[in-house]
C-alpha cells in the first residue's frame, strides 16, 4: 500500500492507497516544532496494523521545519520504503509557465497533476487552507499561475484579536444574512464574504484565461474548510476533498516507475 503524506500549516493528511484506491485517510494538527520520533509515533498510531503494510511513500511539506524532520523520520523509521518527496526536481510532467518554477509549492504542483488527470479541461483549484490558494491550468497540464489570499481561519483570529468587541464563532451557516446578533453577523461575514471573494477572483480568472485559452474550464474546490463554502459559491463545478492525496499517489508513479 502507498502512503501518502501531505503536511500543511495547519494540517497534516495522511492517505493510504491501494492501487488507484484511497482506503483510508486521516488527519493531525500540523506543530513546526514535531520532532522526527513524534512525527513517527503519530503516523504509526494512526496507520495502526496497517502500518506494517505500507510498501511506499509519497510525500510533501509546506513547513521548512517539519520538511528536515520528514526526511529525518523516513530516513530512520523507513529506511527501505521506496519513497518520493515532492520537491524542485521531482519529476511531475508538469511544465511550470510562471517567473519562478522553484517558488511554486509542492502542494500547488500535486493539486495541478491531480486536476489534470481528472479532467481534460483548463482548471482552477481553490485550495481551502491556512491561506486560500487559487492555482491556473492550461488543458494541456501547464501551470499558468494564481492567487494567493488569506484562509478563512486567519481572517477570524485576526478578526477576534483586534477587535475588543469581536470573538471567534464556529464557522457554519447562519440562518440568515442580516445577521440579529453578534455571532450572526460575524458567521454571515465570513461565509458569505469569502463566497464572494472566491466567486469574484474566479470569474475574473475565467476571463482573462478565455483570451488565451479558449474552451470550458473546470472549478474544482479542496482543502479542509472547502466544504463551508462549495453549498454556496456559484462558480465551483466540483469539491475534490482528496485532491492533494491523489496528486502525491500520481507523483509517486512518475518517479517509481
């Protein structure tokens, strides 16, 4: 079985495939400061009996720090497991069109061969996470670029860190958009504010990316807090919650081949 290890600022995904089958998935809070051995002990406590059936891994890390201790664990708790840690210079087919190939993520490259292979459209996936990320492909796989804006999370602790009178709500539809009372409006301005934010951005990019790449794009939505807004946006076509898992089991059949 193939695991998969997807490493966030906030998160951690873990995803164990079975051939092109995602079996099993699990999710950790994501800490800079998690050392080899505890990155380890969490894995295998989570994987449980069916760590001992992992015969490769494919990985990455957006935290520099818990990259090192990445490399460090499988250097020393999976020292014969074919692995691919997703990296400038891992091979992944996809041709970077943009001022600085080494800038961009290796999540962002995973989501866009996970894009590719699921559908033969231009495509813009939002990503849901610590930050919002909105990434281009062109349909033949190239990677034209995107923006980055804040995650809803940080937009609510900024939010209740700087405002006296404000605090944080759990994040779920109001029952309304006048909101009657603080909790209502602070839900009705998150929800629906970042309904519009990423409904705008995306009809701004399917604009620009027309007079070049003409054709039907495809809006596919992933990350953690992708659900809170799918059921409300108007321009995402798709939510693919296993969309970064996908494009590390993708990543480690180009390598491993």
């Amino acid at each position: 079985m193939l695991l998969c290890i997807d490493i966030g600022n906030t998160n951690i995904v873990l995803g164990l495939y079975d051939g092109a089958e995602l079996v099993h998935d699990w999710r950790m809070h994501t800490d800079a400061r998690v050392t080899a051995d505890e990155l380890a002990l969490g894995v295998r406590g989570l994987l449980g009996p069916l760590a001992d059936l992992v015969t490769g891994i494919a990985a990455l890390s957006t935290v520099p720090a818990v990259l090192r201790e990445l490399r460090v664990m499988l250097d020393r708790f999976y020292e014969s497991t074919p692995r691919v840690v997703v990296q400038p210079g891992v091979r992944t087919g996809v041709p970077l069109l943009v001022d600085n190939p080494k800038e961009v993520g290796g999540d962002r490259l995973v989501n866009t061969m996970a894009a590719h292979h699921l559908f033969p459209t231009s495509c813009v996936v939002v990503d849901f996470g610590t930050s919002t990320n909105i990434d281009v492909l062109s349909a033949k796989g190239e990677f034209l670029g995107g923006v980055f804006a804040p995650g809803i999370e940080i937009s609510v602790d900024a939010l209740a860190a700087r405002a006296a009178q404000l605090r944080k709500v759990e994040l779920v539809k109001p029952q309304r958009v006048i909101g009657k009372n603080t909790v209502e409006c602070l839900q009705s301005g998150i929800l629906y504010g970042f309904v519009g934010q990423v409904d705008g951005l995306v009809r701004r990019i399917t604009t620009e990316l027309s007079r070049t790449q003409p054709g039907p794009v495809t809006v596919i939505a992933t990350g953690g807090l992708a659900p809170l807004i799918v059921t409300e946006s108007e321009t995402i076509d798709h939510h693919v919650p296993e969309l970064t898992l996908l494009g590390l089991r993708l990543a480690y059949e180009r390598n491993t081949a």
